[in-house]
C-alpha cells in the first residue's frame, strides 16, 4: 500500500515538472525580443533604460534589446540591416533618410489613429504618398540671438534683417547659404518651394536682397561656404549682431563666451512671408521586414507618450513632440529672465505655426549642391541673378 501512495506521489511530482517545464518553454518562446537602434543617444542611458524596464513589466510578452549607434553610421548600417531579412524593428532617424527609404517601399506605414497624441504639423511631416512613414520622437525650433552691445532692434521678420545697418567692425548675421538645406529653408519661409516658383519675381528679390548683404558686407563673405559652427564662433567672438541658431547652443557660448552670453537675449525665429517657424525633427521607422512590427508601434508610443517626454525634454534642450507634453507649464513659464528657460518657452510656442514642409525630391543631396552652387555664381562670379534662377529651375525640374 506503501509503494503505491510513493508511486502514485513520485507520478503526480513527474507530471508537475513535465508541466512546468512545458509552460516555461511555452512561455520563454512567446517572448517576443524588439530591437531598437537609437543615433548617439548613450549618454541618456539611465533614462532609456528606465523606459525599457517599465515597459517590459507593463508588457511581459516583450523584451528589448537596445543598440545605440553612431550618429554618423546610422544611415550606413541601417540600409545595410534593412537589406538583409532581420533588420531592427525600431530605428531612430532623420526624416529625410526616412523618407527616402519610404519611397523605396521598405517601411511598415503607421496608421493615422496611432499618431493622435503628436502634434498634427509634426506627423505630417513624416507622410508620403498620403501615409504616414515613421513616429515621431523629438523636435528642436531655432531661436533668434541678439548682442545687446551691437543692436536693441527686436527684429522679427528676414526682410528686417535685411534693412538693419550693422555697427563699423561688425556684421547683421551670418547665413550659411550652402549648408545642407539652409537656404531652401529659408526660401520656403516665403512659401518659394519648387522649381515652378525658384524664378518668381519674390525669389529674384529674396536673391537681390542677399547679393546687398554680401557686397556691402553686411555679412561675411565666408557665409558662402562655412557651416552654422563657424556662425557661432563669430557670434561668439561679438562679431554677429543676430544669429538664427539652435538652443542647444546657449551652453557652448556661456562657457566659451561668458562676457557675450551675458549680453545675447533672445527672440522668435526670423520668418518670412507665411509668418511661420521651421523646426527639426527626429522620428522612428518600422523597417518593412521587422519581425515585431505591433510591439515597436507599442513601444514608440510609450517612449514618447506624455511623461516620458516631459522629461527627457527636462534633462536636454529638446522639445516634446506629444502634444500634452508641449502643453505642460513647464513650456509655458519661467521663474526668471533666465535665457535658456526664455529660449525653451519661445522655440516650444513656435511648434503651434509650423511652416509646411518643402515636400523632398528624391535627390536631395543634388538639390542642396545646385542651391549652393547658384548662389554662388551670383554672389561670388557676380552672374545675372534673373538668368541664373532661371537655369536653377531647369536643373531642379530635372530631379
């Protein structure tokens, strides 16, 4: 009788093991693991990290494995893992870079519903071919510097700029006409957006306008091929009455500038005939081929719900792309004349009249050469401005 309640026990241990063993194989296979690249984000590991560890224990069913990549690789690898058949399930990118893998069919397209929470402007910069390619993550709008040793005119508009009359030894700003996309941005500010409209008579003013600033040195001449770096250091060296330029960089002139940081206050970005602002923008994409593609959407969308951006915008000089996050106090007011909390109150406010975006061609990169390339016939080779917008709108019909 002994034997048999030892049996019947040792059975009813063996079927209980079985099935552990069974539910716990079931279970670690279920587990779904989503790959997520961030650009250069590793400084910010602490609060990622968090995220992550929230966001499994609301979601059991996934695990993350987050891989930070160089900003200057993350095109590269990201083509390259897109290619292959196990790419990452959420990549953090530049929309244009996004854009154009969307044009070339290997993203997963976002539903509109899943989008409610950003602001409108935002997401409608992350549309081609009336969907929406990729989530948005973050966004910075540049602010307007001024020395107040060298001018008190608050001005607001570039046609402003443009009469404004520098003191001897100094300049009115510093544009940096062939970098990127600077000037087609600025351009876009007077809605001159295409080559249907590079050779109307408003951009041929807009052109005559810069040909004043550079011949009667009202800006460097090095405008024509220096970067917004360079920009800075001349602002920084007190040579800049108004610089267009981002937050982030009030920390770098108040520690390599003290006495300049001291006397720069701060306006709204220069606009231009919509009266509208520009911003920079960070989104995440889904590649076509991610194994995960609901849990990345999840995941995204806890990453950038309301609190998460609040603050990691209270740790950087980033704005939130949640709407309700751009709505909190923190956006609204400042203890203090304080530059910096003046700097985040006015770029955070500019998100809410967003200019439309330039919508990109497939070429940008020879967009942005034949821009530089044409300024710089008129200003440096002194060409007829009107003949060279010209053969600027037949070369862009071209892409």
């Amino acid at each position: 009788m002994k034997k048999s309640i030892l049996s019947y026990i040792l059975i009813l241990i063996i079927i209980l093991v079985s099935f552990l063993f069974i539910y716990d194989k079931k279970d670690y296979k279920n587990e779904r693991e989503i790959v997520f690249w961030t650009l250069q984000l590793g400084t910010f590991d602490k609060y990622l990290n968090n995220i992550i560890s929230n966001f499994e224990k609301e979601n059991p069913e996934y695990k993350i494995k987050w891989i930070d990549v160089p900003y200057a690789e993350g095109e590269k690898r990201t083509l390259a893992a897109i290619l292959t058949d196990n790419p990452p399930d959420l990549v953090n990118l530049t929309p244009d870079f996004s854009l154009l893998l969307a044009k070339k069919k290997a993203l997963h397209t976002i539903n509109k519903e899943d989008l409610i929470q950003y602001n409108q402007a935002i997401i409608d910069a992350l549309k081609y071919d009336n969907e929406y390619f990729g989530i948005p993550f973050y966004a910075t709008s540049a602010i307007t510097l001024y020395n107040e040793n060298l001018t008190n005119l608050k001005i607001s508009t570039y046609d402003e700029l443009f009469e404004f009359i520098p003191k001897q030894n100094t300049y009115t700003t510093m544009i940096n006409f062939a970098e990127n996309d600077t000037l087609l941005k600025l351009l876009n500010k007077y809605e001159i957006d295409s080559y249907k409209n590079i050779n109307s008579k408003k951009s041929i003013e807009l052109y005559k306008n810069f040909k004043t600033l550079y011949t009667k040195n009202r800006i460097p001449k090095e405008s024509i091929t220096q970067t917004h770096r360079d920009a800075l250091e001349k602002y920084m060296s007190g040579q800049l009455a108004y610089l267009v330029t981002g937050a982030n960089f009030l920390n770098l002139i108040k520690e390599n500038a003290p006495t300049i940081y001291k006397k720069t206050k701060i306006l709204p970005q220069l606009v231009g005939d919509t009266k509208k602002y520009d911003c920079s923008l960070m989104n995440f994409v889904i590649p076509q081929k991610a194994k995960h593609k609901e849990g990345a959407i999840k995941f995204a969308l806890f990453l950038t719900n309301k609190e998460n951006q609040l603050a990691f915008a209270k740790m950087t000089t980033i704005l939130p792309v949640n709407k309700e996050a751009l709505n909190n106090e923190y956006f609204k007011k400042s203890p203090n004349y304080d530059i910096q909390n003046q700097a985040r109150i006015i770029s955070s406010k500019q998100l809410n009249n967003l200019q439309i975006q330039r919508q990109n061609t497939k070429n940008k990169k020879e967009l942005n050469n034949l821009s530089a390339n044409y300024i710089q016939e008129i200003l440096i080779n002194n060409k007829d401005i009107e003949e060279t917008l010209n053969k600027f709108s037949a070369d862009w019909a071209k892409l």
